[in-house]
C-alpha cells in the first residue's frame, strides 16, 4: 500500500507560501506557509498535519486493539499536540490524549490496550523512522 502526497513551494521561507495536495485530495492545493507554520495563520502547516495523521492512526489502532480483545468502543477521542524547538528545527514530541467510551471494560483492560496501541500505532512507529530523499533540481 502506497499514498502520495505533493508538496509545492514558491518564494523565500517567510515571504513565500505553498500548497500541499494528497492522493485522496481531501487537501488540495491547501495553502501553508512560515506564518503558519511559526505563528496562527489560518492556513495548515506539515506540523499540524502530523498530529492530525497521529491522533486518527492511533485511534483506528486502538479501535483494532480492542476488538481483537472483544471490545468495540462507543466512540474514542483523540487529540495529539506536536511539540517542536523552532531553534534547532526540531520536533520535540507528540503527545496523545485520549477520551473514550467502551462498554464494559475494566479500567486496566482500557489502559492495556491503549497502551499497546500507542505502541503499535504505525505513525507511532514511523516518527523515529529512517529518512530518504531522492532530489532534482530543475
């Protein structure tokens, strides 16, 4: 399984703005830019982008955890806040707040799954992944 997503950006970093496009073009030519990114212009940035793929990733997992131990959640809600030191360009965390509704279920129960599935989640996994990059200058 392959996703793609495009990334377009024209001008200097703080003059310059960009757009990001993905495959299922849920984004299309979303625009994102430094204030963005640095600051709380109203267009996206990679950073928020992340927490959003993390905070959903992790509640499928769980949803998946759970089931496989004969549990199905009334509803599971998730936020991730990505921390970064803009000094050193450099994200510094996620962190994952989770509320949810799950008949039956004892409290350790809960919390055993939810930790497996912090674990297991596949964003959870890549962001301490190697980092590839074929480069073209046109």
């Amino acid at each position: 399984m392959k996703r793609i997503a495009n990334a377009v950006w024209n001008g200097s970093l703080k003059a310059g703005s960009g757009k990001i496009t993905t495959q299922s073009a849920v984004l299309s030519n979303t625009k994102y830019d430094f204030n963005s990114r640095f600051g709380y212009d109203k267009s996206t940035n990679p950073e928020e982008l992340l927490a959003a793929a993390h905070a959903g990733c992790f509640a499928m997992t769980l949803s998946l955890i759970l089931g496989k131990a004969g549990y199905t959640a009334d509803s599971l809600e998730v936020t991730s806040m990505v921390t970064k030191d803009p000094d050193k360009l450099e994200l510094t965390g996620s962190h994952l707040t989770l509320k949810a509704k799950i008949p039956n279920i004892s409290k350790n129960k809960f919390m055993e799954c939810a930790n497996v599935a912090e674990h297991n989640c596949p964003i959870s996994k890549a962001l301490s992944l190697k980092i590839t990059l074929d480069a073209e200058l046109e």
